[in-house]
C-alpha cells in the first residue's frame, strides 16, 4: 500500500497541518477544481484542520455538475430512438436535464441506456449489434479525454460506422481564466488537479499561474497529498510568489503523458463549451475534429429545434452556479438536506458522486 498508507499518516497529516498554521499569516481562499479532491477533504475533515483565515472553495471541477442540462436533453431524445443504444457512466443517469427527465427515466421507459466502465465497451456493443447505432457520451476533463479519443479512433480505424460520441469535453485552464476575471469569484490561490496534470503535465500550469497571478499547486488525493499542496500554495501566496509548484510529482511529470496528448489531438479540436449554470466559456472544450464528423452524433443526430443549447440549469431555485463558483457553501443553500438530497436532488451537484453538495451531505451533515 506504498502511496496510499504513508500519504494518509495521522502524525505526516498533523505535522503539514501545523506548518500551515505556523506559515499563514493572511486570510486565505483556495480553491480546488476536482470532484474528487472536495470530497478527499470533506471525507477526511481537511478544511477543519487549517488555520480559520484559511478557506477552502470548491471549483467546478465535477465533470457531470457542469454538462448542460440541454446535452442532457439531446442525449434522452437520442436514447428513445429504437435503433440507438447509449452507453453512458452511471453518474450522469440521474442529472435532471432541461425539460426531459433524466436518463434513468428514460431507461426505466425502455431506452436501452448501458452503463458502462470504459468507453471502449461501446466497440463491443457495435460488434455485438450491426443493426443499431451505439452512442457514447464523452464527457468530463482533460482526465477523460484520451480514453473518448481512443474510442473514436478506433472506431473509424476499424470501420464501425455504427459507433457515435456525444461530446461535452471540458477543459480546466479556460475556466480558471473565466474564474479569476470576476473579483468576487476569483481565490487567492488554486490547488490543481493531479489526474489532469497527470495528462496534461505540470508545464502548462507554470505560465497560468504567471497569468492569472496567483499561486497554483499541482496536488494529489490522499491527505497529505492535499495538505501538502495547501501548504505550498500558502507559501508562496505569503512570500507573494504567482508560481507553480508541483506537490504530486509520484504521479505528474512536467510534460505529461505524450501517448494520451497525442491520442487527444489526433481526434480533438478546442472549441466554446457551455458549463452548466456558468455559460458558454470561449476556446474552453474539446470537440471533434472534422475527420471525425461520421463519428459525431450531436451530426448523425440532430438536435430537434425546439432543442437549442441554452443556459438553463437546474431547478429555478438551485443556487447551483453560486456553488460551482465558490461564492455559496452547500450547507448555506436553503434547500441542503431539506428539499435537495441525493435520492431527490434540484441541481446535479447533490447527484454526482463527486459533486460539492453531495459530498457535504455525505460527510457533513
Ligand atoms: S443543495 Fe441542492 S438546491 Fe442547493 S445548490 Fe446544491 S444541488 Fe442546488
């Protein structure tokens, strides 16, 4: 258990802990934009061992929580087709989509909607059924993005003409961008995702902390790992520094993973993405490149047109966008734990498994 046991140690945990305490002298807000990572510090208790004048924001960093009600809509409108069969992970099938239900309830009505572990089970699917279009929905982060463009790949590689993607790809940087552009929004310091520098690399974070002029730590999901880059993030925030530190180096390399860039921009192009609840985000998203157009279904099946993308989110009186952005705590929503649980959610964030609101449910309540 080398890397999981020695980075959950209570005496490694309390010793970061107290350094960030004896190094802090300014009120501090942090922010991590990682599903995962809120709920590493939510299950562990992390924010309650930091100094007062140390706050830590959750980002919009769950994948499903920021996937537009309306691709929601088209992906339902999709799987009521006879023909189609749609593979999806099974944290998207209960996000309620803009005006059709979700895809739960769209399966419990015979859409042959499949769960799946990777995407590249929809090949199998295709094989396994000639006469029906499979659809993948390929949604998520940099983190996901190669497995998706794998799909796509070998699809057209292998002539499954009968294999789709709904794409919905998201990309950090743009909306750390997005987020520091509005002072009431913007933290003081930001703790970046391990698994997306893990593909990416650590590099392109060294010029956007210069950019955005803050500090940004590259951190990891055990509870050291996050304590870890918490403490260098305020270290450098105290001595004034905009850098990047890489606090998750066991896993992140400077440059990244060369195969899965590759992979991402042999099938991808950057392109505007909506954010659910935040808008469209210029230049912040992926979409596929036009070599890939057979493989496309938003082309193989269009949207109806009473079926625009608009920013429409979650139930009128979710405060979803407030909480996505760090300017609401989910326990300050009126409707936490009341109106807004997991089994009866308002807004995706009490839905996903690495939403913010249901991570305080599960471990603050
Ligand atoms: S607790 Fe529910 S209603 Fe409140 S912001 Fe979260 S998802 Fe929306």
């Amino acid at each position: 258990m080398k890397h999981l046991t020695e980075y959950s140690d209570p005496a490694s945990i309390h010793a970061l802990a107290a350094e960030i305490a004896r190094i802090s002298k300014r009120p501090a807000r942090i922010m991590e934009v990682c599903g995962g990572q809120t709920h590493a510090i939510l299950r562990h208790a992390l924010d309650t061992l930091l100094p007062p004048h140390v706050q830590l924001l959750h980002g919009p960093g769950c994948p499903v929580c920021v996937t537009p009600s309306a691709y929601l809509d088209h992906a339902i409108a999709i799987a009521r087709r006879p023909d189609v069969i749609l593979c999806t992970f099974g944290d998207l099938l209960r996000v309620p989509s803009d005006s059709s239900g979700d895809l739960y309830a769209a399966k419990a009505r015979g859409a042959d909607v499949r769960m799946i572990t990777s995407p590249l089970q929809a090949l199998d699917f295709a094989r396994a059924n000639p006469d029906k279009q499979i659809v993948h929905l390929a949604i998520g982060f940099e983190t996901t993005a190669p497995a998706n463009a794998m799909l796509a790949y070998l699809a057209k590689d292998k002539g499954l003409a009968n294999v789709s993607l709904l794409v919905s790809q998201f990309l950090v940087p743009p909306i750390l961008r997005a987020i520091c552009a509005d002072p009431e929004t913007a933290p003081d310091a930001f703790l970046a995702a391990g698994h997306v520098c893990a593909i990416v690399g650590s590099d392109p974070y060294v010029s956007l902390a210069r950019e955005l002029n803050r500090p940004i730590a590259v951190t990891g999901f055990e509870p050291a790992d996050i304590l870890l880059g918490v403490l260098d993030v305020l270290r450098l925030f105290e001595q004034g520094r905009a850098e990047m530190i890489n606090a998750y180096p066991r896993v992140v390399h400077p440059s990244g993973n060369p195969e899965a860039l590759r992979i991402i921009d042999a099938v991808f192009q950057i392109a505007d993405r909506e954010w659910r609840g935040l808008g469209v985000v210029p230049l912040s998203g992926l979409s596929l490149r036009p070599e890939y157009a057979a493989h496309d279904a938003a082309q193989r099946f269009p949207l109806a047109p009473k079926l625009v993308y608009k920013q429409v989110n979650d139930a009128p009186e979710c405060p979803a966008a407030k909480v996505l952005l760090g300017k609401l705590q989910p326990p300050d929503c009126p409707h936490f734990g009341a109106r807004c649980t997991p089994d009866h959610p308002l807004g995706a964030p009490m839905v996903s498994p690495e939403g913010p609101c249901a991570a305080f449910y599960l471990h603050r309540r």
